[in-house]
C-alpha cells in the first residue's frame, strides 16, 4: 500500500487513502468484474439490492446492461464482484 501512495503522489495525486470518491452513477461506461471488462449503456449502472426468488437472502449489489446485449438484458452481480469502473465526463455546454 506504501507504494501505490508513493506512486501515485509522484504522479501528482494530493488526496489521502480515506479520501470519499462520489461516482455519479449515470456516468458508469465499463465495468470490470472477475472476468474482465464489460462495456455499459450509459445511464443504466446503479447500486442495487439482490433479492433472490424465497425473498431470504437479501445482498447489496449492482445491476446495468452491456452494449453488446439486446435492449431489456441486466446483469446483476454482488458488489463484492465489482473491481473497478470507468467513468465518462461530459464538458459543460
């Protein structure tokens, strides 16, 4: 952990570890998941709860649909599988 802080302060990041991240969910265009990188439909990313059909188990999640499927397909995963994502900034207009 020392390192990734040495590195990324040499690169010019000022923040500390604690430091908040707000990631504005509608931003979301690629998300990286145990196996690899999935390209999102912006505006579709959100942080979710997962029930499952007896109602029992109830897991803090995320859900969004990939590019690549048809219109209506959502995956959904425990947010422990969410390893990283990629957010897209849009200039002021």
């Amino acid at each position: 952990m020392g390192m990734l802080r040495t590195d990324a302060r040499r690169r010019g990041w000022r923040g500390r570890v604690s430091d908040l991240l707000f990631v504005d969910e509608d931003t979301v265009s690629a998300v990286l998941l145990p196996d690899g990188w999935h390209d999102v439909e912006i505006g579709t990313f959100s942080f979710v709860s997962l029930a499952f059909t007896d109602g029992d188990l109830l897991v803090e999640g995320f859900a969004f649909e990939r590019l690549a499927d048809p219109a209506g397909v959502v995956v959904a995963a425990p947010t422990a599988a969410l390893l990283a994502l990629v957010t897209v900034q849009y200039a002021a207009v």
